[in-house]
C-alpha cells in the first residue's frame, strides 16, 4: 500500500507541473488563435489527469490486497484421530537436492495420523499434468499425459499401476492407456443422505452439509486472500465420517459434528498442475495402509 501511494504522489504531481506549465504557456501566448490552442492543451490535460488519478486511486483504494494471509488450521498429524479411516493419494511436486532437479511423487497419506508415503516418482514437467486414480484397495494407477500446442486437451502418455504396500510398478500396456485415469471428484452424498456444497470466491468459502436433519455450517471464511479459494471437493469420504477438499497448495481434512473441524492433511507441496484442467487433485481409498 505503501508503494502505491507514492506512485500515486508521483504520478499527481508530474501532473500538476505539466498543467501549471501549460497555463503559463498560455498565458505567454502572443495572440488570440495561440491562446485559444494552449487553452484547449490545458482543458484536455486537466481531464486526463483527473482521469489517470481517478483511476489509480481507484485502484489502490479498492483493488484486491493479496498481501492478506490465507486461512490457518491445525495439522492432521498434531491431532491424529483413531477413528478416522481412509488412505489419500496425491500429486507433489518437490526439490530433489541431491540431483538439484524438480521431480514429482505419488504420495499417500493416512487421515488418521497425517503419516505419509512416497510410492513412485518422476522428472517434473510443468506442462505434463499426472493423475492418481485407485484401482482397488491397495494399487494406484499414475497416468501422465502431455497436452498437444494450442490445445487444453490431455493425451496419456504413460502410466504404472503401483503396489502402495510394496512399492513394486508395473508399465500400463499402451493400449490400455487412458482408462480409469481421470480419478472420480468423490461423492458429494453421503449414505446418510448429507449432501455437502462449497460456494464462495476470491477469499470466501462456506462449506455446508444438508441432509434429513437440516443444515449445518461447517466451515466459513471471509475477506482471506482474494487469491485463496477452493480447488478441488469436497467430496465425502466412503463411510460418509469426513470431507476432503483442496485450496490448490493444501489438502483440507473437515469433520461434520457438533463442533466441526478442518485440519490441514498435506501442505508445503505443489499438487502439480492437474487443477488447471477441473481434474479432481485427490483420490479416496477407505482402507487404511501400512505405509512402513
């Protein structure tokens, strides 16, 4: 804000010099036609300095402040519940610092603890989006697809289903490549009949549950950074006790209850650039893995 003022100073007061040497030059003026013409100068600058001012301050005054901190919830891993079930899968990208290169992992993370693994891993691109999709109970399947110039279409380029207990991958065949790779964004119904909703933008969020018994506030933020918002979710967990959603740099874990909490399941990671295309960033398994 600061800075915008002086800008705003600086801007003001070239103005005004150039308008006060325009009347002058007016003034100087040796005759009538001459005169008529600096007069014309000067109205012109007025009304375009009054414009540009006016547009700044504008600006300044009530344009969006993305200095604002986004919401702040408490860890998973802080507060682990017993529980709660289910394994999440998930996209990071991260430094690898031996090699001094960017690379991707699938991740998966126990809700119950916030205990993670890495199960496969790759050279980053940023222009190859990667989906993580659950084939059963314990294998994932990782597809990459690469996104022809000029286009926002996705073509698979590769995948592997991975054993998450083992670790062991195995090549998808090529024509096979494609199918089930778009993970589904969760249901958004419980078996109870609780529908969950998220609304809001630019710094706001409601998160809601309507179902048989009425509705319930679950969470509600307002006036956060205008670049904060929902990514992906919510979506319901399979036995329908909690919901995930993500804020684009953030898993969010919320409990439906008397007091309804949200934590925090992942954070500091990048969730690759699968949003960018309305892909769901998560998949849901129920089970909970061993991740030793």
């Amino acid at each position: 804000m600061g800075i915008a003022i002086i800008i705003v100073a600086s801007v003001a007061t070239i103005l005004v010099v150039g308008i006060w040497r325009l009347a002058l030059l007016r003034r100087a003026a040796s005759d009538q036609r001459h005169r008529r013409r600096w007069t014309a100068a000067l109205v012109a600058t007025a009304l375009v300095a009054l414009l540009v001012v006016v547009t700044v301050v504008s600006f300044v005054v009530g344009g969006p402040d993305y200095t604002k901190p986004v919401p702040e919830f408490p860890s998973v891993a802080a507060y682990p519940d017993a529980g709660r079930h289910g394994t999440v899968a998930y996209v990071v990208v991260s430094k690898d610092v031996t090699a001094k290169t960017m690379r991707e992992c699938a991740r998966v993370s126990l809700t119950s603890t916030g205990a993670s693994k890495d199960v496969l891993c790759w050279s980053f691109d940023p222009a190859a989006p990667i989906t993580v999709t659950w084939i059963d109970a314990t294998h994932l399947l990782v597809t990459r697809f690469i996104t022809p110039p000029g286009t926002h279409a996705l073509d698979p380029n590769w995948a592997k289903t991975v054993d998450v207990s083992s670790g062991s991958a195995q090549d998808v065949p090529a024509s096979e490549l494609g199918k089930g790779a778009i993970p589904p964004s969760g249901p958004t119904k419980n078996a109870a009949g609780e529908t969950v909703t998220a609304a809001g933008k630019d710094g706001s969020l409601t998160l809601t549950v309507r179902g048989p018994s009425g509705t319930q506030m679950l969470l509600a933020v307002r006036d956060s950074n205008p670049g904060w918002s929902i990514r992906s979710g919510p979506a319901w967990s399979p036995d329908g006790a909690w919901i995930l959603w993500s804020d684009g740099g953030r898993l969010l874990l919320t409990t439906p209850g008397d007091m309804p909490t949200t934590h925090v399941l992942s954070t500091g990671d990048v969730f690759g650039v699968v949003a960018d295309y309305n892909i769901p960033i998560f998949a849901i398994n129920g089970a909970d893995l061993p991740l030793s």
